[in-house]
C-alpha cells in the first residue's frame, strides 16, 4: 500500500526532478525512484523482489523509493504502466524511463540498468 | 465396446462463430471455429486489422457478443478514428460496456533483459477487459511487435501458446493478426501456435490496378472454401465475394420484357427476352450497341420496372444527350427514378471493386435490369481470365436475384469476328451480333441472332437503321442468293424491278406474236376445210353421174337385148 502512494506523486514531478538535479548530478547522489511490478508470489517474483530489494539496500541506502505491486491485486496498473511481462522493474528516476524485464537473476544487466557501479 | 464408441458420437463437428463479414461467413461455412483462434497473416496495408475489427464490430452490433480489441501497433485514438468512417463508433460501443479496447505499447529501447520472465502483465489486462465486458470474442493485433520488443525469444514461445491455451480454455473466439514473412506465412512462424483456422490476405498491384485477395488455407475440423476470393474495402467495410455463390439454380422466369425495338422483338419469337435472362450485344465500334442497350433500357422503364445502367466510357449526360438524338427520352426515366446511371472508368478501381459496387448498387436500388456497357473495357492486357471469372460471377450474381444482364461487348482492335473478346459466351442466354457492311462506298449496320435460348429466332441478317425515332429495322432483302444493304440494295431492288418489267414486256410481246400465228392457222385451217368440202361435194356429184350411167347403161343393155330378142 505504501508503495503505492509513494510511486505516483514521484512520477508527476519527474520532468522537473530532472532539470533541477541534471546540474548536481556529479556531486549529488541520484535519487531513485523504482517500481517493481510482480505477478503474485511465485519464484520468479520473489527472486526479483529479492534481488531489487538487497540492492537498493546495497548501494541506494537512503536515497530510493521502491514500490512493489502485484499485478494480480491490481490490475488496472498493468494497463496504465503498459505492463506486458512480468517481473517487470521500472526506473522511473533517473530518467532516461527503463524496464528491466525478468527474474534479475542476470545482475550485471540489473546494474548496467540501474546505473549502479560496484563500490571500490 | 458401446461405451468406447459414445465419445464419437457426441462430436458434431466444431461450432462455427459467424464474423459478420460480408461473404467470408459464406467461404468459411459459417464462420470461423468458435472458441478457437484464427490466424488472420498477410503484408502490410492488406487489410488485416480491419477484417479484425470488423469481427469485433459486427459481433456486438449484429450478434451480440461482446469483444476485446488489443492493439499492439495503432494507437486506440487512431484505430476508433478509421472505423468511423466505416459507420462504426467505438467510443460509444465502449460506453455500452460491449467492448474493451487496450493499446499495449513496447518500446524496445526502454527494455533490458535480466532474466526469465513471464507475459503474466499481459494476460492480466487480457483477463481483466475479457472479464470486464464478458467478451466471447478477443483480437490481438498485431501480435509481432512482442517479437520485436521482448527479449529471449524462446520465453516468449513458450508464454505465446501457454497464452492462446489460457484463451481457448477461457472460450473465447480469437483472431490474431500477423505479418506476412518471406517465405512463410507469418514472419516469426505464429502458424505453428494458432493452427486452427488461417487466413491470408493479399494486396497485389496488377497494371497498376490494386487487387485484394483473400484465401482460407486451413481450417481445422471444416470444410471450406480455399480457392482466392477477391476483396474490397468501401465504407461498408470489407467485403469478400465468393464467386459461385449461387451456383447454377436460380428459378426462371417465363416472362418476357420487349428489346425496345418492335421488330427486333420479332426476330425473338415475336416478344423480346426473358426476363431475368442474360443478354450480349456483340459487335465493333459504332455498331450501335449503345443504342440498343439504350432501347432496352427505355423499354424497361416504360414497362415501369428499374433500371441500372453502368456505363464504364460514357457520362451519363453524354449518354443522355446521343441517346435523345436517337429518339430515346432517358431522361424523363431518370427524374421518375427508374433509370439510375452509374459511371466510373475502369482503370478507377480493381475489379474486385467494380463487382462489389455492383452488388452494393443492385441492393441499394434493387432494379429488375441492369446493363453493363462494355463490359470489355474491364478487360485489361492479359487480364481476360479475371474479367471472366468477374462477369462469371456478375451474372450468377444476377441470375440469383432474377435481374436481367444486358451486356454490350467490344472485340479488340475492332476486329469483326463472332467470338466474343470475353469468352462469356456460354453464359449468356440471348445473343445479338451487331456488325457493318462496307460496299459501294458506304457503311451499313446489320444484325444477326447468333442465339437465343429457350425460342423460336429469325436466322436472317437484317439490316437497322439509326433513325430519329429509335432503331428501324429494315425488312431482310432475299434477292439473288446474298444480302444487300444500303444503297446497294436500293440499286438492286430497282435493278430487279426494271427486269421485272422487261421479262414482263418480252412476255407481252411473245404473247402477241403468238397469237398472230394462231389465227394465222386458224385462217389456213378454214380455207382448208372450204377445200375439203368442196372436194367431198365434187367426190359426191362424181360418183352419182357415175351410178347413173351404170343404170343408163344397164338399161340400155337389156333394151338392146330385148330388142335383139335374146335370152
């Protein structure tokens, strides 16, 4: 439920989070803004909940808004965020918009997708 | 043993779901196999995501089910848009509940495999709009952008057919659109998951002329139509025209309908053609084929019936104007309703379009009589096989309904020969040949039966005269063995009457000459019987002088005996 509320007010101020904080990106820490969209609680589902979970724990610590929703609960969101596959992760912040479509057993792709650089 | 057979038993073959569609309910036999999925493939622009919409459409407005439409491609702003012009308001039918559209937009730039996934988002809003307006009728158009959005191609093999098994289950009829590929029916081999019905549609541009085909290649469980049917698309939507429809039992008709031209009714057994028979007029440029069509159809129209006219070289004014010039008052029949001229050049559309507007003419005015003139113009170079099989079904067409077909044809390069261009000849059931005759410095028209089935016909080659007052035919000239015509048969039939009055001169004078003779003889005759008697009467006097000499000289004797006293 949470993260629900959390989702859209962030989208709506999307394009204005980006010219406010493309200057500072360098210095800043980027903020993130992720929806995790899972099709009930089967193993791919919870594998990627798992994945996102640790690494938004792992690198975003503090500065990420992760919100899960279940399809099956809500359908009516699939629809509006043209959900097609599933688990499907979008980056809503930073943009460029991404999807990352599957289990996120691949993490490197999870990390190229979400900008994430390993911590020296 | 009688249980293992009741399972057999209780197949009855699949149930059909009708599409709505003008005539491909009629290739498929009903419609295509419900709660199943039909595989709609064919190139782009062939018309692939209207005959899907239209299925959606006629099934809630004609049938009452309600669907779904998926658009993968067009957006649904576009898609409700097109269909409007075609008389269909979708936004409206959304209203109502009866239809669920969802547009699913995959940009594959945004997208980034991590793994194995699912297409659970899709069956999700699937499930939801089948649910939300109880749809028993479900399109997914065009399914291939998921091929070109998702990643791992086998994932989504494998979630296509979990996919079109969940919609089967769920009972639902489908169409599902696809691409035509290179050198299989559909580009990412879709056939394989819904093989159940296929269907091809074909767009090919011929003599620069566009022509829409349409083909069931398979259907499952049925029997149907795989021949190609051609299809057009106007603002009825899309059309498909199965060429024998009808086949060859249409009732008949024993009443006759005058040709316009009195004496020409007579050369046709005394009363005209059958109605609802098909007709041919034959012959070259300017042989008066027009004129006779136009007879025809003022001779329908003054026995109250309607008429259509398609005239594919002429307007309508033009042909107004030449045909009043010849005695034909058209136009008072087209202000009374009865003549409705339709024009269009040939090169305007397919012929697949000509024949549809045809059908949609003939149901929108439903005349007793339709004239097509010249149906050869259809005939491109090389095309004569198609313009065939058009005119095949045109006048099956018609027959069906009891319309009279009357058809003026042209043969090419004006070449005077009895066959016709178009080899519809077998069709046609009363044939009139028009050609000219060049002599004697002039060109004349004539006329010839060359059949008519089911009466009595002259045989004879008449010659017709475009008068004033309509056309005249001219009694036949029967002279010496040969036709004559124009002004060579006015030479010759003053020719004949000058011999006429000659023989019958040298007869007079013959006559006369004998009859001199006769009396002369009787005269001889007479003067010889004067002899004759004369003769007899001498003959007569001779031999009394004689007989009374003998006596005298009998007598004499005995007195001298007597005197000598002999004994």
């Amino acid at each position: 439920m949470t993260s629900k509320k959390t989702g859209m007010p962030a989208r709506k101020s999307a394009s204005k989070a980006r010219s406010s904080r493309a200057a500072a990106r360098t210095k800043v820490p980027q903020e993130y803004v992720l929806k995790l969209y899972v099709a009930g609680v089967d193993r791919k589902s919870t594998d990627a909940i798992r994945v996102i979970t640790g690494l938004c724990d792992e690198y975003l610590q503090g500065r990420y808004k992760l919100a899960i929703v279940d399809i099956y609960q809500q359908p009516m969101l699939a629809r509006g965020e043209q959900i097609i596959a599933a688990p499907t992760l979008i980056r809503k912040l930073p943009l460029p918009l991404k999807r990352l479509v599957g289990n996120m057993a691949d993490l490197d792709k999870v990390m190229v997708g979400l900008d994430l650089r390993p911590m020296l | 043993m009688p249980r293992a057979q009741s399972p057999r038993v209780k197949l009855q073959g699949i149930r059909k779901c009708p599409t709505g569609i003008r005539g491909l309910d009629e290739i498929t036999e009903g419609g295509l196999p419900r709660g199943r999925a039909t595989l709609v493939c064919g190139g782009a622009g062939c018309g692939k995501t209207l005959l899907a919409m239209e299925f959606i459409a006629r099934g809630i407005l004609d049938l009452g089910e309600p669907g779904v439409f998926v658009s993968f491609e067009e957006p649904i702003g576009d898609l409700t848009a097109n269909v409007m012009s075609l008389g269909i308001d979708l936004r409206d039918l959304s209203r109502r509940g009866l239809l669920a559209m969802d547009e699913v937009q995959i940009e594959r730039s945004e997208i980034q495999a991590t793994g194995e996934y699912d297409l659970e988002g899709l069956f999700v809003r699937l499930g939801g709009a089948i649910d939300e307006v109880k749809a028993k009728r479900v399109v997914l158009d065009t399914i291939d952008s998921l091929f070109d959005g998702l990643p791992n191609e086998a994932i989504l093999r494998a979630e296509l057919r979990r996919m079109f098994r969940w919609l089967k289950a769920k009972g639902v009829t489908t169409i599902v659109t696809a691409e035509q590929g290179e050198r299989s029916l559909t580009r990412h081999g879709l056939e394989e998951y819904v093989s159940d019905c296929v269907i091809q549609l074909d767009h090919r541009v011929r003599n620069q002329i566009a022509t829409r085909r349409l083909r069931v290649i398979k259907y499952r469980g049925s029997k149907h139509r795989t021949n190609e049917y051609p299809t057009m698309i106007n603002n009825k939507g899309l059309s498909v025209l199965p060429i024998s429809s009808l086949g060859l039992s249409y009732p008949v008709s024993k009443a006759r309908i005058s040709t316009g031209i009195r004496r020409l009714d007579a050369m046709l057994g005394g009363r005209g053609y059958y109605r609802g028979s098909s007709i041919l007029v034959s012959g070259s440029a300017g042989t008066g084929k027009t004129s006779f069509a136009a007879a025809f159809a003022d001779s329908v129209c003054r026995g109250g019936q309607k008429c259509l006219y398609l005239s594919f070289e002429e307007s309508p004014e033009q042909l107004l104007r030449n045909m009043a010039s010849i005695g034909f008052d058209l136009k008072r029949w087209t202000t009374r309703g009865l003549l409705q001229f339709r024009s269009q050049r040939v090169t305007m559309y397919g012929l697949e379009n000509h024949l549809a507007n045809l059908h949609l003419w003939v149901e929108e005015f439903s005349p007793s009589t339709v004239v097509m003139d010249p149906v050869t113009s259809l005939v491109g170079e090389g095309l004569s096989d198609e313009v065939e099989a058009m005119l095949t079904r045109t006048i099956d067409y018609l027959k069906g309904r009891g319309i009279t077909a009357f058809f003026t044809t042209l043969p090419k390069g004006g070449v005077q020969h009895e066959g016709s261009e178009v080899s519809i000849s077998s069709l046609i059931d009363t044939w009139l040949h028009l050609r000219t005759f060049e002599s004697g410095g002039e060109r004349t028209r004539g006329l010839v039966v060359i059949k008519s089935r089911g009466m009595a016909h002259s045989n004879q080659v008449r010659e017709f005269l475009l008068t004033d007052t309509g056309v005249k035919l001219r009694d036949p000239y029967v002279g010496s063995g040969q036709v004559l015509m124009g002004s060579a048969r006015e030479v010759q039939e003053a020719e004949d009457q000058d011999r006429a009055r000659e023989a019958k001169q040298a007869f007079e004078r013959r006559q006369h000459d004998l009859e001199g003779e006769r009396q002369k003889l009787e005269a001889q005759i007479k003067a010889m019987r004067l002899e004759l008697k004369n003769l007899t009467e001498e003959i007569k006097a001779a031999s009394g002088t004689e007989r009374l000499r003998t006596t005298r000289r009998s007598q004499e004797r005995r007195q001298l005996q007597i005197s000598r006293k002999a004994d």
